[in-house]
C-alpha cells in the first residue's frame, strides 16, 4: 500500500508541476488553446495518443469486445494505429495545420465557420461539441471505480473528485502546452505499462501457446460461437467487429478533440515525425488493449457479466497481479483517464468561448478575459462531468449510461464527412455541412430513443450505438457532395484564401 501510495503521491505532482511551469505559454487564447502553434512532434504525437486512448479503451472496450470478439478484437487496436493514426495523420495533418493557420481558426466549429463564412454554421458546430463531449468526459471516470476500490479500497466518489480536481488545477494553470507535456508523461506510463500487464497475465494462464489453446476450446451457443471462434482470426462476428473497427479508428478524424492537435503543431517535418510516433504509439496501446481483453474469457469463473457488467472483466482479470504492478496499473489508467480529460475540458471549454460566447457578444472579447472565461469553463465543465459520473454509478442511471454510447457516434458521424470535404472540395458547400449535422446527430438521437423506449425504427444491426455511429460516418460521404452539388458555394474569395497555402511549404 505504502509503495501503490508513493507512486500516485509522485505522479500527481509532477502533473501540477508541469502546469504550473507551463503557466508563462498560457496568457493568451493563442497560446491557452493551441500552446502558440509550436508543438513539436513528439508531445503532438502523445497527446493525440493520450486523447485517443482512455479508461474506456483500457477497461470498458478492452473488456467488452474481448468477451463479444475474442482474440480477433486486436484488429480494433490495429484498425486504431492503421486508420486512426497513420492515415489520419498523413490525409489530415498537413492541410489542417496550414488551413486553420491561414483561416486563423482555432477550433473545429471556427474553422467550419470561416471556411464557409458562416456564423450560424459555426454556432451550430459548437452546440453540438458541446453537448455531446459532456456525457463523453463523464464515461472517463467509469474505468477508474472497480480498479480504486481494487488496488486502494478508496470510495469511487473519492477517486472521481480528486483525479478530476488535479486534472482540473494543471489545465488551467498551464493550458494546452501543460496538457501535452503531461500527454508526454502520461504516454510513457501507458506504453510501459500495458507492455508488463500483457505480459504478467498472459505468464499467469501459461504462457501465450497455453493461453491461445485455452481460447481455441471456448465455445458459447448464446451467440453462436463453436469451439475455436474466440481464437480465430476474425472471431465469431467478423461485421460487428467491422463496425467496431470502423467507428474507433474512422472516428478519430472528426473528433474536435483530435483535429485541433494538428492545429497546434509546428512544422511539415514535425507532421512527419509525428506520423511515425503517433502510429507506434497506437499500436502498442490499442493493440496491446484489445490483445489483453481478447484472453477475458479465460476468466469466466470470476466473471459475472449478468450483474458486474463488461467493466468489470480487465479488473478481474488485473486483480491477481503483484501489488507494484497493480500500482502501475493504477497509474496507467489514471493516465489514460487524465490525459483525455484535459482535452476534452480544454476543447469544449474553447469552443463555447471562442464559438458561442464571443461571437455571439456585440463588442468582441479581449485575449485576457476570452483566456479567464475558458478557465471558468473548464471547471463547470469538469464539475458537470463529475456530477453525471457519480449519479451514474449511485443509482446506475441508464438514461446516463445510454447517452454516453451515442457521444463519439454523434460527434464523428457529424463532423467527419463535412470536415474532410472542406479540407480536400472547394465545391463543398454550406448547406451540405447542415443537412449532414442534422442527419448525424437525429440519427443518434432517435437511436437513442428507440433503445430507452423499445420503440425501434432501425433494422437490429443499426440498434447498437457502434453500428449506429459507424453508418451515420459513411452515409456523410455520399450526402455531403449529393447536397454540394444543387446548393450555392461560398464566396469564391473565402474559398480560394481558404486553399491559397496549401502547396506552400
């Protein structure tokens, strides 16, 4: 306990350490935001990574679609380094980082609004990140509950404040430049430790040949999965593990989120650099996620998916580790956990400012008070996210639980078409970025509904909100440049500034 004690005591502070020496690169919206776009490719990598990968890959995901897929879920973790990183990086990277430079955007909502000159568009994008990065910061705390009252016995209300109260203090402090530096950290922790925990509990079952002949004899009838499906190499469902694949991978790219870290990075070299990092780093982590949750079902005689729910497979499958590793696992977590939350808290919290709030004022907003207002945001944002977490886990609130499964789903399947059309078409217009808006987010909502209410209106495999997500993203594909193609263009002059730097070096 003394040691699992130390390590947390050590970690936190280097966190508030960090944002306080960062407090000098966060005095104006600039630097708050986007830390003055001079990141380098190192800490743009990791934070990218960090904000890809949180508690809910480690515990909720890992755990749920290594029971459902097996062994074949480590093609989510593949899927997430492939498309979510590499490509993302290479399609994205280059053009996002010159447009928003050249637009002077500093969030995804400002950047749809100055590339169309739209104000309303620009509203429009920034209620949406709004309201559904809310319920997505509050599904960060859920991974932390069974591996505190695990490794601490610390009450999970406890655990929730404190990490958020840090998080909290190191964000404000130092802003966007603290929060990559601490990505920086943070990504370390995860790489090495999901690297000892694969390796401790596979060595727990036997070693990997002993381990993957134990999967190859599970069977379960419920879903039709003959001996040796969880250890095949597309698992017993091969279209909802496509739809999982495509949705946490595809999904990166329209997340405000991710998209704003290509804002903020420096240089064509650090983009390149970048790319390389960014992709290892996913591979490790997501494939080394998915690979541990794929082994789940090893463990089914201490697991009761009935009452415990998927959450609680990755802890029971941790709970037999010695305590230092258990003490790393704690910390890996809560990396995972910390680091996404400060980029969500910072991102939403500037994208009401800058989006919402400043725009809509009749006398535009000085740096300094735009820069005090994002401060005073990121704790109600934090306050909020707490509040629905531990309503969530006191009376086990469904509503809640079924709101968050539709975050990412709405947020990516909104934003993804209508982002990567402006970046690429001129001939992408206003009315097309709303028709998509709207068709996303309704398609969630209703989704939503029906699965609260029984009353469903989609066939049953567009039910699940990975489905659901995963369609709305690749329908935007086809309604954005149908909806282009008999509605008005912007003013060619926003256009052409908006593309005028893009072979520039």
């Amino acid at each position: 306990m003394a040691i699992k004690i130390i390590m947390l005591v050590v970690f936190f502070a280097v966190m508030l350490g960090v944002g306080f020496y960062c407090r000098k690169e966060a005095q104006n919206v600039d630097g708050f935001v986007l830390g003055g776009r001079k990141v380098g490719p190192w800490l743009t990598a990791f934070a990218y990574g960090t904000s890809y990968f949180s508690a809910v890959v480690f515990v909720g995901y890992a755990g749920q679609f290594g029971w459902k897929y097996g062994l074949a879920s480590t093609w989510a973790g593949i899927g997430n380094a492939v498309i979510g990183s590499l490509l993302a990086w290479i399609i994205l990277g280059k053009r996002t980082r010159i447009m928003s430079h050249t637009l002077n955007s500093s969030t995804m909502p400002d950047f749809f609004g100055k590339r169309f000159g739209s104000k309303s568009l620009k509203i429009g994008a920034s209620i949406i990140t709004f309201v559904f990065l809310i319920p997505y910061t509050a599904s960060l705390y859920n991974g932390l509950s069974r591996l505190f009252g695990m490794a601490f016995n610390i009450d999970y209300t406890v655990c929730v404040i404190i990490m958020a109260v840090l998080t909290g203090i190191y964000v404000i402090a130092g802003g966007y430049m603290a929060t990559a530096i601490n990505d920086f950290i943070q990504g370390l922790v995860m790489l090495g430790g999901i690297v000892a925990v694969i390796i401790a509990v596979v060595n727990g079952k036997g070693g990997f040949a002993a381990a993957f002949a134990e999967m190859a004899k599970i069977s379960d009838p419920s879903v039709g999965a003959e001996p040796g499906a969880f250890a095949s190499i597309f698992g017993p469902d091969p279209i909802g593990l496509l739809g999982v694949v495509l949705l946490t991978s595809l999904g990166t790219w329209g997340l405000p989120q991710m998209v704003q870290k290509f804002y903020a990075i420096k240089d064509d070299d650090a983009i390149k650099k970048g790319t390389v990092i960014s992709t290892i780093f996913a591979l490790v982590v997501a494939g080394g996620c998915y690979f541990l949750g794929g082994f789940g079902r090893l463990f089914s005689d201490q697991i009761n998916i009935s009452s415990g729910g998927y959450d609680s497979i990755i802890p029971t499958m941790l709970s037999g580790l010695p305590d230092i590793l258990i003490g790393i696992v704690v910390i890996l977590v809560l990396s995972a956990s910390m680091s996404t939350l400060s980029s969500l808290v910072l991102t939403s919290s500037s994208t009401i400012t800058i989006d919402l709030i400043s725009e809509a004022g009749k006398k535009k907003m000085s740096d300094k008070s735009q820069v005090f207002l994002m401060r005073v945001l990121i704790v109600v944002f934090i306050a909020i996210s707490v509040i629905i977490a531990i309503i969530q886990y006191k009376s086990n609130v469904t509503f809640i639980a079924q709101l968050m499964g539709i975050s990412w789903g709405a947020l990516a399947g909104a934003f993804l078409a209508p982002f990567l059309y402006s970046l690429f078409w001129k001939g992408t217009t206003k009315a097309a970025c709303w028709v998509n808006f709207i068709f996303a987010v309704a398609f969630m909502v209703i989704n939503f509904v029906g699965n609260l209410t029984g009353a469903h209106i989609f066939p049953v495999i567009l039910r699940s909100p990975i489905n659901a997500g995963a369609f709305c993203m690749l329908a935007g594909f086809i309604i954005v440049p149908i909806v282009s193609a008999f509605t008005k263009r912007p003013p060619s002059g926003i256009t052409e500034l908006s593309f005028s730097n893009i072979s520039r070096k």
